[in-house]
C-alpha cells in the first residue's frame, strides 16, 4: 500500500495504465512503461505518526502566500518568518507551528473532515522547505535577489503542488536524490 496521497495517486495511475503499455509496440509506449515503472517505485519516509491532509494542504497555502508577499515587497522578513516555521515542523517534537496552527483552526472553522496521512513524509518535505527558505532568506540579506528569487520560486512550486494537487515533491526528493546517496553509502 502507498504510503502517502502522491504515491496513493501514482500507484492507482499505474494499475489504470498498465495494460495499455505493455499491449503497446510502438516507441511511446516504451516510455510510457518506463516513466511508470519510476511511479512504483517511489519510496517516502514512513512513520507511525500521523497528521491531517487537510491542514498540510492549508499550511503549505499559506507558504504561497507569505513568499507572494516577500516577491511583491522584497522584505526578507517573510521568507526568514518561513524558516522559523519550517524548522519547528522539521525538527521539534511540537505539534503545530504557527503556521499549522493557523491552518489547524482555519480547517476547523470551515468544518473539513480529517483526513489523516502520514506524517513522515510531510517533516521530510518540511526540511527541504527550511532549505529553500534558509538560501531564500540568505540571498536577500546578502544582496543577491536572482538567488533569492530562485530557491523562493522552487519553495512555491512545491507548496503550491502541495496544496493545489496534492502532490508532495518531497516523495520525489527523497527517492531520486536522498534514497539513492544513502543507499550508495551503506554498500
């Protein structure tokens, strides 16, 4: 069974396509059974822990948000206001940041049903946002925007897959770059 909503997505979109590509001859099919075959085999980081989709998806809008304000104004508070936050997701035993918390409540006022998913992959996804924030925030203080405005359009392209599609890079991160280091480290 997958282990989040992107590879719960992917592996479904497996299973729908693959008596297609392999009945295909032709050359896109080939590649059809290839890109596939990437899709099952994703592996995310897995915990016992879990935590509502519905507040990850809010939180990760309000990253949308709090870099659109830092693109209109410039102010490095924003995207070092992000950092704060993605740090307490990352790597402290709290159960919300102020940003989740303010999803938290957002979500309860509007009356969604929780939907619980795993949380490991959300504290993987939320490291990678610290990073991007981190380099963000350091490229505006330094006087080096095109740096800054780079790694803060990748944050928003991730968080706005997040919340948007519901799709997590961090899957993606994790099993083509970390999976691969660490797997090449133990041999």
């Amino acid at each position: 069974m997958p282990c989040c909503a992107t590879c719960l997505i992917l592996y479904e979109f497996w299973i729908c396509k693959v008596s297609y590509t392999h009945t295909s001859k032709d050359k896109i099919g080939t590649i059809k059974i290839e890109i596939m075959k990437q899709f099952t085999q994703l592996i995310c980081p897995v915990s016992p822990e879990r935590v509502d989709e519905n507040r990850v998806r809010v939180t990760a809008l309000g990253v949308v948000f709090i870099m659109g304000a830092y693109f209109v104004t410039g102010f490095a508070f924003f995207p070092a206001l992000l950092v704060v936050d993605f740090f307490i997701r990352a790597f402290t035993p709290l159960k919300y940041s102020p940003l989740s918390y303010l999803a938290h409540h957002f979500v309860k006022a509007i009356g969604t049903r929780e939907v619980l998913i795993d949380k490991a992959p959300k504290i993987f996804a939320a490291r990678i946002g610290l990073i991007l924030t981190a380099i963000t925030s350091l490229g505006a203080l330094l006087g080096l925007p095109l740096v800054a405005y780079i790694s803060g359009s990748v944050l928003v392209l991730f968080a706005f897959l997040e919340c948007g599609l519901n799709f997590c890079m961090g899957c993606w991160v994790y099993t083509f770059v970390v999976y691969p280091l660490v797997r090449k480290n133990k041999e």
